[in-house]
C-alpha cells in the first residue's frame, strides 16, 4: 500500500480536513473580510448630444373615394325563368330547417 504524503494542516484550530478538491479544480484562498473601498477621486463624466431628423410636413391624404365603373366595363348576368342550375331557396332549405326543428325538439 502505498503511504500518502503529509499534508500540512492550514487550519489548526480546525478538527475536520478539508477534502480533497474534485479533479480538474484546485484550492484557493479567497478574502473574507469586509473589503471596503473609499472613493476619493470623481469619475469621469462625459455628455453627449443626439441630433434627431426633424419630420418633413406632408399634405394630408384624400379620404378614398372609389370611382363608379362606367357602363362599357359592368357585366350582366341574364338568369331565366326556371333554369335547373340555379338555387331555389325554398326547394332546397325545406330539408334544413326539418332537421334543424327536429334536433332542437329532440
């Protein structure tokens, strides 16, 4: 078995070792008292100034009015009497609304 070296013990009045530090960290000595430092000298002061652009004044915009299409340019849609592709609202909204009652009296 190999014997360990000496260690010199820093802290005599002190019963416990310190341990050992962990790998890749070493021990150091560190100030505990209280540090206070007096400050005798002003520091430095500086001012400095920030130029802004000023904001040029516009005119103020135009409400919006949307021109009227000239009658060249609307388009019609001609629908005819009875034609079979168009929606009949009362034909097609009569099953709706029976199921819409029904659930609801349910």
């Amino acid at each position: 078995m190999p014997s360990q070296p000496s260690r010199k013990n820093i802290y005599p009045n002190r019963d416990i070792a310190t341990p050992e530090p962990v790998p890749g960290r070493a021990h150091i000595d560190i100030q505990t008292e209280k540090y206070v430092e007096q400050l005798t000298d002003k520091p430095p002061e500086s001012e400095a100034g920030v130029a802004t652009e000023f904001y040029l004044d516009r005119p103020p915009v135009p409400l919006f009015q949307p021109r009227m299409p000239s009658k060249e340019n609307c388009k019609d849609t001609q629908i005819y009497d009875g034609d079979p592709d168009l929606f009949d609202f009362n034909r097609e909204i009569e099953p709706m609304l029976n199921v819409l009652c029904g659930k609801t009296l349910e």
